[in-house]
C-alpha cells in the first residue's frame, strides 16, 4: 500500500479535509478518510488539493496535428465550419499509421498535463491513402490504443461508421479514409478494434455513427440496435444550422428531433455539440437519457454557435466536456468557456450558483458515463485513484477554493496528475 495526503479532496458533496488516500499495487484506493490510519504507514504529504480527473469525452486525436494552422484567412473571403473541413481533410489524407501513433502520443500525452485522465477517441481515420482498409482492419485504431498507453492516460476507442459525404449524398473522395461501405463492414471494424482494446488494461471500447449526414437512417437505426447492450454511444448532432436546414429536407425532422422520435434513446448516449436546438428539443433531451457532449474550445474556434447550456441544465439535461479538434486542451478553460458564454447572452452572472461544484460534478459523472463508466462519488474505495492535483500559494478556504480553480486562472501555480496513484 502506498498513502498520500492531500491538504483537500474534492468529493461530490464538498471538501475531505486533510485527505489521506491509501492505493494498493494497482493504484486502487483502498483508504479514503481525513484521518490517517490507524497503523504507522509511511505517508507522501501533498501540499496540494485533489480534484478528480478529468474525462476527456471527445476527441479526434489527428487533428492535433493541424491545431493553429488553419487561422489565418485570406481578405475578402469567408471562413467557416465548412471551409475549416477541407483543411482537416488534407491533413488526414496525409497521416500514416506510424505518424498517428506519435501525434496521438503528443496529444495525449498534453492531455494528462492539463489534468485529462481518460480520453473518449472519436476515430474515423480508419484506411490508408488510397481508401483501402489495412490488412488489419484495425491498425489507426490500434495506434491510438498503443498511444493511449505510452501516454499512460486510460482510453476508450470509439470506432465511427461513416457512410455518406452528406444527406443523400455519396462519400466525398477526400472522406474515402473514413468510409465503412456496410453496416456488416463496419461490425468487423469493431470487433477488430476490441480484439486490441482487450490487451491493454486501461483501454475500451465504444460504438458511434458519425453523424445524421453522414450514414443512412435505416443503418443507423441497425447499428444502435445491433451492438452490444453495455457499449457507449457517440454520435455528432446538430452543430451547425446548415446540418439542421439539410436534416429538415432529407428527414423532415430536425436532427435531435429525429434522434429523440426513431432511436431507442437511453443512457448510454452521447450526442455531441447539439448547438443548434430549438425549445421543444432543449427540453426533450434534457428530460431523456441521454447525455450532451459539449466542446467549448472547438465550437468556438469553428465559429459553431453556443449551446442553450442554461436552459437545458434547468429542465435536467447531463453534459460533459470533449477537446474535439484539440484547439484547446485545458478542461478548466472549456469550464469557462461554457459559463461565461451564458452569461454573455444572458447578461446575468448566475449561470451555477455554487462556485462550480454543479460543472464538476457534470462533466465527471456524465463524463465517466460516456466512457462506460459508472461511479457514486467522484474518489471511492476499490476504485483507480485518477486525480488532477493543484499547487496555489494562495490560503486555501474550503468556501471559495473551487471557484478560484476554475475561475481565477491565476490560482493553481502548478498542475499534477496521477493515473491509478502514480504521478505523470
């Protein structure tokens, strides 16, 4: 047994205060109390408080190899989601699986720096250069498995079926690495992807369709009713209003609003963004099963819109937070992001009334949730010790320690992670 003691715990309901944890050889606590035990132990005495980690609910690791490259814009024309995406196409088409192997390392790798302790990898880049499958049906995915454990940041690989270039549209020839021709195609991708999955320890796996645009609708319906029951759903909806507008057309239903009406919706769902939704959507999914992914840094970076995050949050609605493009990777600046962008279209302050223990516990229950995950409190006995740890020279006050975390970016000096009770 190995035992530390942090001078502040965060747990769901408030600050443990001393904190002493006791973690056996692999990283389980076993010990979680303000006490120390009652044997002499040798004790590692943290001048820092604990918050838990952060899962990192959606992610395209490749594209950090483009982060920054696509800002600068040529005078007289217009830029958008659109326009960003023929950039993100000539960067994946030029990716080989060694080279993903080691931009995923370095993503990860930023992640667990930033306090990200698992990561959900939304992965689609799936054939070679030519639009071929590998003989390993599952060699990109691999890779980012094998990234995931360098790194040392736990993972769950999301293998994502992707159909069409558009509603009704065939597959563009710069999607032809995403492209998964069958739904019975796209099932021998994941049970390849989980045959690897199996091997690492702190690795999983999840089931996506990309997006409403981009598969059919009866394939869509068929994959969620066809993989296995205990899996983790991930699907992008409604982002941006031109995806709404073409939904309307091809399905005569906005696209939440069809998810909600055709699919068997429950928990294991995560749709991703939902920028665009109208009251009756806000409400219906809020009051569903369902969980929303939201990516603040990403979404405003692409110029997506904001999230109605207050109104959902009032009749229900669970969220978690993904880094998407890797634009930004702090989960404290995304935490920001999503409070002050509601308080500038809302010109209120109140968005949470406590400090921010109502963001916390959000995107660290929902978060979990969309790893397959499922916990009570966010540190418990018999469960990894998976903590973001913050250095301040400020006096620490259990009523104000949280929102200066979050708020005052000033606050934490210096920020450490541990992953199954080991620093990284």
């Amino acid at each position: 047994m190995k035992y530390f003691r942090f001078s502040a715990l965060l747990q769901s309901d408030g600050w443990l205060r001393p904190a002493y944890v006791g973690v056996d050889e692999n990283g389980l606590i076993r010990y979680l109390a303000n006490r120390p035990p009652a044997e002499p132990v040798a004790v590692e005495v943290i001048e820092g408080v604990a918050l838990p980690g952060f899962p990192n609910a959606h992610s395209h690791a490749f594209q950090y190899a483009m982060a920054g490259y696509a800002e600068m814009h040529q005078p007289g024309t217009t830029d958008d989601f659109w326009t960003w995406r023929e950039a993100m196409y000539r960067c994946a088409l030029t990716i080989t699986p060694d080279e993903m192997e080691e931009v995923a390392y370095s993503c990860y790798k930023k992640m667990i720096e930033s306090g990200y302790t698992h990561v959900a990898e939304f992965h689609y880049l799936h054939h070679d250069k030519d639009g071929k499958p590998y003989d390993n049906l599952a060699e990109m995915g691999d890779r980012l498995v094998a990234a995931a454990a360098r790194a040392g940041i736990r993972i769950t690989l999301i293998p994502v079926f992707y159909q069409k270039g558009g509603f009704g549209k065939d597959a563009l020839p710069e999607q032809r690495r995403f492209i998964s021709k069958s739904v019975e195609q796209y099932f021998r991708l994941l049970e390849e992807s989980e045959r690897f999955v199996k091997q690492y320890a702190n690795a999983s796996l999840g089931f996506s369709v990309h997006s409403l645009r981009a598969a059919e609708a009866k394939h869509i319906r068929e994959i969620v009713e066809q993989a296995p029951g205990d899996l983790p759903f991930h699907m992008h909806a409604a982002e941006q209003i031109k995806e709404v507008d073409d939904c309307i057309a091809h399905l005569g239903m906005r696209p939440v609003e069809w998810i909600l009406n055709n699919l068997p919706v429950d928990r294991r769902f995560h749709l991703v963004h939902c920028t665009h939704l109208n009251d009756d959507e806000v409400k219906g999914l809020a009051q569903s099963p369902a969980h929303v992914v939201l990516c603040p840094s990403t979404e405003a970076n692409l110029g997506d819109g904001i999230f109605r995050l207050k109104d959902f949050v009032r009749h229900g609605g669970k969220f978690s937070i993904g880094t998407d493009s890797q634009i930004g990777l702090n989960p404290l600046e995304d935490l920001r992001w999503l409070d002050y962008s509601q308080r500038l279209i809302s010109h209120q302050r109140n968005t949470f009334d406590d400090g921010g223990l109502t963001l916390i516990r959000q995107v660290i229950f929902s978060g979990r949730n969309a790893m397959g995950m499922d916990s009570k409190d966010f540190f418990e006995t018999g469960k990894p010790l998976d903590a973001v740890v913050y250095f301040s020279n400020e006096e620490f006050n259990s009523a104000t320690a949280l929102s200066q975390i979050i708020y005052f970016s000033s606050y934490a000096i210096k920020t450490h992670t541990v992953i199954n009770g080991k620093w990284k």
